[in-house]
C-alpha cells in the first residue's frame, strides 16, 4: 500500500460505534499482538490500535489487541522506526502465515510521517494539515490486515491501493470503511479451515 495510511480519527470511532447498534452477524473475534520499535513515541501505538480498530470494526471484525510480550497471537503488527524511503514509499507491507488469517503486519512510521507532512503541503485544507499521523498509521495497518484476512485492493475504501486526498478526508470524516462484500469475503475466509494455506492477494 502506498504511504496514504489511516490512523486515530475521533470521527471514525463514532462512525464505527454506530455500526454496532445495526442489526448484523455476530462480530468475528481476530487476535492481534503489537509491538513497537524502542523508539517509538509512546503514543503511536495504542492511537493506531484504535484508529484501525475502528476501520476493521466496518468489517464486522472485532480485533483483540494483546500487547508485545503475550503470547503468539495469530497477528502480530510491529511499528518500525526505520528510515522513511521505504522500497518508493510503500510504508506498509503484509507477510503472510502458514494458515489462513496468520501473519505479519510491518508499518514504517517515518516513512507514513513523510506521506503526511508532503500531503500537508499540497492542499490548505486544515484538515489534512494534522501534525500527528497516527490515524494514517492505523489505516495501514487496517489496510495489511485486511490482505490477511482475505482481501484484495479494491477500487474505494480501505483496500484501495493508494489512498488520495479524498480519501485522507473521508477517514478523518468517519466515512472511510470496508464494504459489505469485502465484510463477506473476510467472514468467509475466517470461517474456512484454519489449517487450508492463506491465499494470497495480489
């Protein structure tokens, strides 16, 4: 996924609230362990944790986060402080596990903090003018999720490939979100064998 990532929106929680309170499918419970670079503002990683939590909650998932020293869960999503060029930009990268729905999400903090002081420069919308990118933070790692829970880029929403600038304004709207079908998908795959090997996206 390109450098345009997601990350803690007050608006995108109430968004992702109201969404429990519609009739529905039982949520699908994922197990998600986080860890950190030392250097790492404190902040960072409980504010993505929540901004991604309240995205894949759009999809009916319902992420338990487990903090680095737990037990192997079935995700583990690790924020990196490594420099900010990342293979051209790509700030977020998914590698898959041995079973469906397992795996490693790694997102480059600097390099999403470069996506979005560039951003800020392009456009005089105050709103894309944030000195915190932690909500862009928690998109990607919403996005990685999502390729291993089953899910391809898509032409809108989460899973686009590249996120745009009305993109960056709907997050922080509350309108972002995962579209029932991708829901679908991933409450399909979830609930396949969990010993069938994950099938890639492209």
């Amino acid at each position: 996924m390109r450098p345009v990532v997601l990350g803690v929106c007050p608006a995108a929680i109430p968004a992702a609230m109201a969404l429990l309170l519609a009739p529905q499918a039982p949520l699908e419970n994922v197990a998600v362990r986080t860890c950190a670079d030392p250097g790492m503002a404190q902040q960072a990683l409980p504010d993505a944790s929540r901004t991604a939590a309240a995205l894949l909650l759009t999809a009916g998932i319902e992420v338990r986060w487990q903090p680095c020293h737990a037990s192997p869960a079935a995700i583990l999503v690790f924020l990196s402080s490594a420099g900010a060029e990342v293979k051209a930009g790509k700030c977020g990268r998914a590698r898959y596990g041995s079973t469906r729905g397992t795996g490693l999400v790694r997102v480059e903090v600097n390099c999403v903090a470069t996506v979005a002081f560039d951003l800020s420069r392009q456009t005089g919308n105050p709103r894309l003018a944030m000195p915190r990118h932690a909500d862009l933070t928690g998109a990607v790692i919403a996005h990685e999720i999502g390729h291993l829970l089953g899910l391809r880029h898509s032409a809108r929403g989460v899973m686009r490939e590249r996120l745009g600038l009305e993109d960056i304004l709907a997050l922080r709207d509350g309108r972002l979100t995962f579209s029932a079908q991708q829901s679908a998908t991933i409450r399909a795959s979830l609930g396949r064998d969990a010993d069938m090997a994950v099938r890639r996206p492209n």
